[in-house]
C-alpha cells in the first residue's frame, strides 16, 4: 500500500499544480474567445502538467491496472481527478492506510466526452460538415488557374475533396478568382459542400539571380529509347509584326518573306555547333505557321536562316528573340561565395545571389547556417559586411550542386522579426475576406504576429473568417504556446504543421519528434490540425506510390485534415489517401489504438 500511497501523493500534487497554473494563467484564459475558454483552460493545463517529468507515475499506474493519463490531452484535470479517485478506492480497502486528501473542487472540469465534442465542434466550424464517410477532411492545392476546369474540380468533388487550397504567392488575382468562381459552381451544381482555403504568401525568403543564363534555344525532337525520332520537334513561325513575346520555340519573320511563305518551304540555317539544320513548313495560317524539325539544334541571337522553295531562294531572315536561359550557380562543398542585399553590387568573380529580405541578413550572425533550395545546398556564415555576408558551402546534394533563382532560403539558428505582411500579403488577404472561407497565414513566427493577423480581419470586417496559421519555422515551434493562446483568442482556428520547412530548419530527424508534439498541444486545446507537405507526393506527380509515403499517409489519420499538393495524378492520390484514411479509421483515433475485429485463428492443436 505505500506503492499506492506514493502514486495518490504524487497525482495530488500535480492536481494542485494544475490548479495554480490555472490561477496564474487567468488573464490569458479570459482573453479566449467564448468559444475556445474552455479550451484554453485545459491547454494550460496541459502545458503546465507537461513540465513535470511524468514517466516513472506512467509506470507505476500502470502496474496496478489503471489508466497511466497517456491520453489526456483533451481533459487534463478530469483525467486526474479520476485517478485520484480510483487510487482513493484502492486505498480505502486498506484500513492501515493514511486517508487520501480529497482535491479541492473545480468550477468547470471538461470530461473525455465534452473534448471530444469541442474538437468535433471547432473542426466543423472552421473546415465545414463531416465528410460522409470518413471523421479526417483532405485538403487539395489547386494547379495553376489554366488547369482548373469544371471536369478538374468535379473529378476532386468526386474522389473526396473538402477544401481547396489556393496559393496566392503564385499567379494573380484574376487566376485566382477562376479558380474559386469554377470551384463554387461545381460544389453548388453537384450540391456538395467546399470550403476554400487562401494561402498568404508570408515573408518567403527567396534567392535571386544577378545574371542571366546564355540566351540559346534548344530544339530537339521526341526519341524513342533507341534514338529513333518518334515525333519532330515543332516550332512557330509568326509575322514580325505581330511578336510580342520572347519565345524559345517562336521565329519571327519579316513581313516580305512571310507574304511568300508556303506550306513546304524550308528555312535552312546553321546552328551554334556549326551543324547544318532545317525547318520544313507543314501548316500556314493567317497570324501563324507551323515549321518541323527532325534533328536537334541549338539556336543563338543572329543565327541566319535562308528560306527556299526548292532549288529558289527566297530570302534570308536573321533570328533576333531568343530569351535567356535560367542561369544558376554552380556550387561545390568548401566554396565561398556572397549572399547579397538588393542593389549590392556583384563581386568580380560573380559567385553570389541575391536576398528578396534585406532584413534576413541583418539578422545573420558568423557560424550561422544558411539553407537553400529545401536544404540541398547548406552554408555557414564566414564573414559580414554592410552590404552582403561571406559564406562557405559545406553540404551539396552530390558534392556539387546548381542553385536557381527563386529558391527559398531557411535560416535555422537566426532569430528574424520580420513583418507578418507585405504589399503582397495585404492583397491576398483582401481577396481572401471577398471570396474565401479560411485564410492561411503563413511564417507566422510570434503571438503578436496572430493578434495582427486578427486586428487586419477585424478591419476588414472578417470576423467569422476562419484562420489557420502555418507553422513551419524552428522559432514558431518554440513559441507555440503563445502562438496557441493568442489563436484562442479568436474563432474559428486550425494549425497547419507545414512539415517541409519545419524539417528543413529542425533537422529532418526531429521532424516525427516536433509533429508529434504539435499534434498533442493542439488535441490539448480542441484546434483541428492539417497535416501538410509531400503526402502521397510521389504519387500525385507520377501515379505511382513509394512504400514510405503511404505508411506517411496512414499517419496523418491522428490529425483533422489532410493536405494534398497540386500534381497530374492527383485525383488518383486523392482516391488512395480516400481508401487509406477510412480503413485506418477502423484501427487508430488521434492517440488511442482502436481494437476492431481482426480476421486472426490460432492454429489448429498438433494431432
């Protein structure tokens, strides 16, 4: 009876612990919106229990049968009064036993029951009616406007689609309202319920080139694996009169020799090799032909060209619009290059890009990494100067690697303060409030970032538009607390774990570890999760699965929402993840294992 004695001392106290984390925690519990306070309550219940080392309780509790509080999350105190009272019981068998002390009655103490309605609740409020035949919604990010059609959205409607993501640090607001317009009349004519979801861009750190890549086109027809040509390379010709764009596949023809072309005329011309190559004309419009190529060539600013018509010659033409290719800088591990402010000047050696935030910069300091490009190239801080930092390369994806203009940039070990909005951002949000249901902040790195995002709503007179704040930096992870309490504030709210950058400044090995503490604080405050970034991504953009990626999607089974990316085959993703999360729903809930009926028999006794 001591063993029971020690555990029964030892859940009073965190009782009482409870207890005064609530009494000091008042005014943060009283600044939650009506209909998150009781939320609130419990999550700093939870926070406050979480700072006492529970496992050597866990286990002792467990010896005896009872619950070890390992599924508390959404009833902090309830779970612990009634330990208490099962201890009590157990104690009360024994006369020599002290008498437990009885814990001092609470106003509002949420049981398992009323958790779960307040997450059932919160979740319908910001994401909309349960889907009919799974509890997890899924989330889909909507290709580039062009892609979306009537038969893209109803395909997605079909397959199980309750939300649509639109990203708009991408394309404009006119791709932007296709995309919702198309997607609210197909939900309406097939009668079945859509939330969408406006993603703002955030303060992306992004590089920037200073130079420009070659200006070559490379025309090249299709080939079989045995290099033979399965289809001719096709390339525009249109009327210099009528370019208004810079093409790699369009030549210009003056307005001479384009009143003579003729279908089956040949431009003959000698490329940047020094080989001999021609475009036979296979089709003649008023604004535009049709030329083909049967051979690869590679095509430079002044290349000439000699249109014939059999043996006759027509005329020459020289090629003046040839756009620039990407250019990107070769890096290999050891190298020392300079990441520059706007306007800096480029060293002589031109090894260095550019910053889209000053402000990122200022904040680096020697010995500081610097990831780019999704961590494939990592460097370190080795010098800084007024108008650039010094850095040295010491990881490469292949020991080499070639980085690109608008790549993003991740700071893992800087502190940043950087505005939550920029001009961009105050757009998107404007659209946001006129044709969204949620808005998604992203980079969204401290409590008051949350309590401006609320105050730009309130302005905007936004108040019933849902919010879901993106949580994918190292900082954000390490003030989630707060960041918690000030969404509290304001309803209806959801977190969005945007694992690619969370992974990329954590460490890809504590990803599962941080995931899995975000999940546990959010149960704790009733907030329905989106688990975000590469699910089934493999087969979204190919058709076909990795074995890793669907043990990944069964996972996601623990959170509120699941978030698919754009890709070909994303319906089919969708109907996977679809067949995945309702037959997980049978075995897993959030933490507790579910003990459906397997199809086991034990083998037959040896004869």
């Amino acid at each position: 009876m001591k063993r029971l004695q020690k555990l029964r001392d030892a859940v009073g106290l965190l009782e009482a612990q409870v207890r005064d984390g609530e009494d000091a925690g008042a005014a943060l519990i009283a600044a939650a919106h009506p209909d998150h306070r009781d939320s609130a309550r419990n999550f700093v219940h939870y926070v406050t229990i979480r700072q006492t080392d529970l496992r050597d309780l866990q286990l002792g509790l467990i010896r005896y049968g009872l619950s070890s509080l390992g599924r508390l999350e959404g009833h902090v105190l309830d779970a612990l009064i009634k330990v208490g009272e099962r201890l009590d019981d157990a104690l009360a068998r024994d006369p020599a036993s002290a008498s437990a002390p009885t814990p001092a009655p609470v106003a509002t103490t949420l049981t398992w029951e009323d958790s779960s309605r307040l997450l059932h609740d919160h979740t319908r409020a910001l994401l909309g009616p349960r889907p009919t035949h799974r509890h997890v919604y899924v989330m889909v990010t909507a290709p580039p406007a062009a892609e979306v059609d009537d038969a893209w959205v109803e395909r997605l409607l079909v397959a199980g689609m309750n939300v649509l993501r639109v990203n708009t640090a991408h394309e404009d607001e006119r791709a932007w309202a296709h995309i919702v317009a198309t997607a609210r009349r197909v939900a309406h004519r097939l009668d079945t319920p859509l939330r969408i979801a406006v993603d703002l861009p955030g303060p992306k750190l992004r590089t920037v080139m200073l130079q420009t890549g070659p200006r070559v086109a490379k025309w090249k027809p299709t080939r079989d694996e045995l290099g033979q040509i399965v289809a001719p390379c096709t390339i525009t010709l249109r009327p210099r009169a009528h370019a208004t764009l810079v093409e790699p596949d369009v030549v210009n023809v003056p307005d001479p020799l384009w009143a003579v072309l003729a279908i089956g005329d040949v431009l003959a011309f000698r490329d940047a090799r020094g080989k001999d190559r021609e475009l036979t004309v296979v089709q003649r419009h008023a604004d535009h032909a049709t030329a083909e190529l049967r051979a690869t060539a590679y095509v430079v600013p002044e290349t000439t060209m000699t249109l014939r018509r059999g043996d006759a010659v027509l005329g020459e033409l020289r090629v003046t619009s040839v756009p620039a290719r990407r250019f990107r800088l070769a890096l290999a591990v050891g190298d020392r290059w300079s990441l520059l402010k706007h306007n800096a000047p480029p060293p002589p050696d031109g090894k260095a890009v550019g910053c889209t935030l000053d402000a990122a910069l200022d904040a680096l300091r020697i010995g500081h990494r610097v990831l780019f490009d999704d961590g494939h190239l990592e460097a370190i801080v080795e010098a800084i100067e007024a108008d650039r930092v010094i850095l040295r390369v010491t990881f490469a994806a292949g020991g080499a690697f070639k980085l690109a203009g608008e790549k993003g940039i991740n700071l893992p070990d800087t502190e940043l303060t950087l505005p939550l909005f920029s001009v961009d951002d105050e757009h998107a949000l404007r659209f946001a409030v006129g044709h969204a249901d949620i808005v998604d902040a992203s980079f969204v790195r401290s409590p008051e970032d949350v309590r401006e995002l609320h105050r730009r709503l309130a302005a905007l007179g936004a108040d019933r538009l849902g919010v879901v704040l993106k949580i994918e930096t190292r900082g954000a992870f390490d003030r989630l607390p707060a960041i918690m309490l000030a969404a509290l504030e304001r309803a209806p709210v959801g977190v969005m774990i945007a694992r690619g950058d969370l992974a990329i400044e954590s460490g890809y090995e504590r990803l599962a570890e941080l995931q899995e503490e975000m999940l546990w604080l959010c149960e704790a405050a009733h907030v329905p999760v989106i688990w975000a970034t590469q699910v089934l991504d493999t087969l979204a953009r190919t058709g076909r699965p990795s074995r890793a990626e669907v043990t990944d999607a069964a996972m996601a089974v623990r959170a509120e929402c699941v978030m698919l990316n754009k890709g070909p085959f994303v319906a089919e993703a969708l109907g996977a993840l679809d067949d995945i999360l309702r037959r997980m729903e049978q075995h897993q809930y959030k933490k507790r294992s579910l003990y459906r009926r397997l199809h086991l028999r034990l083998p037959a006794p040896p004869t």
